[in-house]
C-alpha cells in the first residue's frame, strides 16, 4: 500500500477532469494549478494589508515575488523538495528586497506539507527546520522571540495536519481493500451456492434418469429412450449454466464473442417441474396474483430455492408428491414448495443444516427476506419464502 498519492486526485491526462484540451499535455494538474492561484492570492493579500499599514504602500517588487513564490507550487507533487527550496529561496530574496517583515506565509505551508505528506520522517524533520528558519533569515528589523515561537508553531501545525491526513488515507485505503476482500468472498460464496444447486439438482435428475432407463432396458425402450433424453438435456443444461458461472471467475481475462444465455429465472419454473415429474417426483406448480415483471435477482432466487427444495424432496421424501405455489403479493413475493413424503427433506435434518439450506437463507436475507422451513402437521416437509417488493413493476424495496 502506497500513501504516496496526490492530494485532491487531479489528472493531467487527456480525458481526465481538469485535463487540458486532448492532443496537449501540462506538466501539472488543473488541482496544482489552482492551489498556487488561491497560494499566492491569499499571500497577496496579507502583503496587501500590512504594506499598507506598515508603508502606507504596496511595493511592486513584493508584489511581483510574492506571485513568483507560488509558481513552484506547481510542481509540488512531482518534485516536493525541489518546490519547497523554490518557495524558500523567492521568500528570501522577497525578505532582503522589502521592508515589510514576511513569516510563514501560505505558499511556504502548502510547500512544506507536501513534503511532509510525500517523503520520509528523516527528510520532513530537516525539511520543517529549515522552512521555519528560512522565513526569518533578512528581515528588518531583526525577528523576535515571538516570530521564531510563531514560525516553529506554524511547522508543527503543517506536521501534524500532514501526519493525521496520512493516517486517514492509509484507513480509508486499509478499508477499502477490506471492502474489496469481502467483495470477493461474497461472490466465491456466491458461485459456491450457483455451483451447489447446479450440481445437486441436474446431477440427482441424472441419477434418478439413468436409474429408470436400466430398470427398463427389457422393458419399454420408449421409457428408455424418453429417460435418455432427459438424461442428455440434464448434463447440457449443467454444463451450461456452470460454463456461465466460472466465466465469471475467469471474467476480465479474456474477451469472450459469444453472448452467455441469461440466467434462469420464475419463467423457468414449468421447466423445473416437469423435469422433477420426468424425474419421479409428481409435482404441481400453481400461480397466485397479477404476474408482474421482476428483477432478474429476483427471478433467479425463486428458481434456485424451487430447484433446491425439489432436489432434496427427490432424495429424501421417497414416494411422495409436490407442489410449487407462487404468489404476487402487492408489496411482496412468496414462493413455497411442499410435499407429502415421509422424510424431512434434507437429509434427515429437520433443522435443514446442510449447504443447500445455508444457500437459500443466504439468498433470502440478501434481499431482507424470510424463510421458514420444516416438517408439516399432515406429513411432509415444507420450504416457504417471501421476498419483500414494491407494488410498482416488481421492483425490490
């Protein structure tokens, strides 16, 4: 990590904010360029009013130095020490040419707290001594105890103001790769659940589908050849959509040209259920409400906590039935999936502690959700979700 950034984030390239026009390039920024301007005009004005009450006049010369002081400020941030020197040397010429007692003005302190910002202890320490000491050297009359203790006040509040800015950039830059880990881990976490429901449920259809062919190879070769085929459509439809989610590992590697289909969604639902019937599952998918669009988030969680919840009422629930219920609520979404089994519905767990579970909690609590799972009264195990929507277009609250 490198705190050795400019202060304010101005570019000089072309296309950047405060970059001049394209084709032509400054050896500053439009941010440098205005710290000198608003430098030297308050320099400017401070000689103003004590020349007047000191002279009755405002000297030429001084006034002219006094702008030329600030033109080093431009290269503060590509050569700290070298502007710092220009700036102390203009002020010491300014301090023998004009009568007028000149201390820690504001082009020296932007100066000196760039180098304080930019460079190491060792050289902000000699680089502090001598800016407080430069300032004094040539005035007339000579300076006072109360100028030397104003002049080292002056640099240890530049060394502090640069010392807590330093800090604070070096805790926003530790957040923000905080942030960015967990950004990552969220979305390994993610994929994780992807890859999870995938596998699970495409490979227990395939499972079950091989199953039901072998048991009718003397039998119907029709059943055969429909179980096959599903069999065929399930592995596809697998590879496909974990192509689709490792292309998001490998994403910014390479181009890809071809477009990836979209991700699955509540239209995919009459799918997922005549699959889980091909599959033995009798199951029934019912729709409550108005349909109304929904994002494709949405849309997504609803279809993976359906195939989740189909999954494992295939492997645990035996000779059972199923029902898919969707409801458009007017500020929400309920999806719930129950059968008639005699297991609990995952894995002999009523609490539901397994992976699968863990994904559709995550998914539901992402959206402020509620899920509530367990074995029914009557028999049978019962997975229910409401996410919360606007009434407007289905749009998340």
């Amino acid at each position: 990590m490198s705190t050795t950034r400019p202060v304010g984030g101005g570019s000089g390239a072309s296309g950047a904010p405060g970059a001049p026009p394209s084709g032509e390039t400054l050896p500053w920024t439009r941010n440098d360029g205005l710290v000198a301007v608003g430098a030297a005009a308050l320099d400017l004005i401070g000689f103003t009013l004590s020349s007047h009450a000191d002279l009755g006049y405002v000297p030429a010369a001084g006034f002219a130095l006094l702008v030329v002081s600030a033109l080093p400020l431009l290269a503060r941030r590509r050569a700290p020490l070298s502007a710092l020197a220009a700036v102390l040397l203009v002020n010491l010429v300014l301090n023998l040419t004009v009568p007028v007692s000149q201390h820690f003005n504001i082009t020296v302190v932007v100066a000196l707290y760039t180098v304080v910002r930019f460079r190491g202890r060792v050289v902000t320490a000699a680089a502090t001594l001598v800016a407080v000491a430069m300032p004094l050297v040539g005035q007339a009359p000579p300076p006072t105890v109360v100028d030397v203790l104003a002049n080292a006040a002056t640099g240890v509040l530049v060394l502090i103001g640069a010392a807590v800015m330093n800090h604070w950039q070096r805790d926003i830059e530790a957040k923000r790769l905080l942030l960015a880990d967990r950004a990552v881990a969220d979305e390994r976490r993610r994929i994780a659940r992807e890859l999870h429901d995938i596998v699970a449920h495409h490979i227990t259809t395939m499972q079950l589908m091989a199953g039901g062919a072998r048991a009718n190879l003397a039998g119907d070769p029709e059943v055969v050849r429909e179980a096959l085929v599903t069999l065929e459509g399930s592995g596809r439809m697998a590879l496909r959509e974990m192509r689709q989610l490792l292309d998001v590992l490998r994403a910014g590697d390479e181009s890809e040209d071809a477009p990836t289909a979209p991700q699955p969604g509540v239209g995919d639902l009459e799918r997922i259920v005549a699959e889980s019937c091909r599959a033995g599952l009798p199951t029934a998918l019912e729709v409550r409400g108005d349909e109304r669009p929904l994002p494709p988030s949405v849309g997504l969680t609803v279809f993976r906590i359906v195939q989740e919840a189909l999954t494992n009422a295939r492997k645990y629930a035996g000779e059972a039935r199923a029902t898919v219920q969707l409801t458009y609520e007017p500020d929400g979404l309920a999806v719930e999936v129950s059968d008639d089994g005699a297991g609990s519905g995952f894995g002999g767990s009523a609490s539901g502690s397994g992976y699968g579970l863990v994904g559709m909690r995550e998914r539901v609590a992402l959206y402020g959700g509620t899920l509530e799972t367990g074995p029914q009264e009557e028999g049978g195990f019962r997975v229910s979700a409401r996410l919360p929507l606007k009434a407007e277009e289905g749009v998340l609250r």
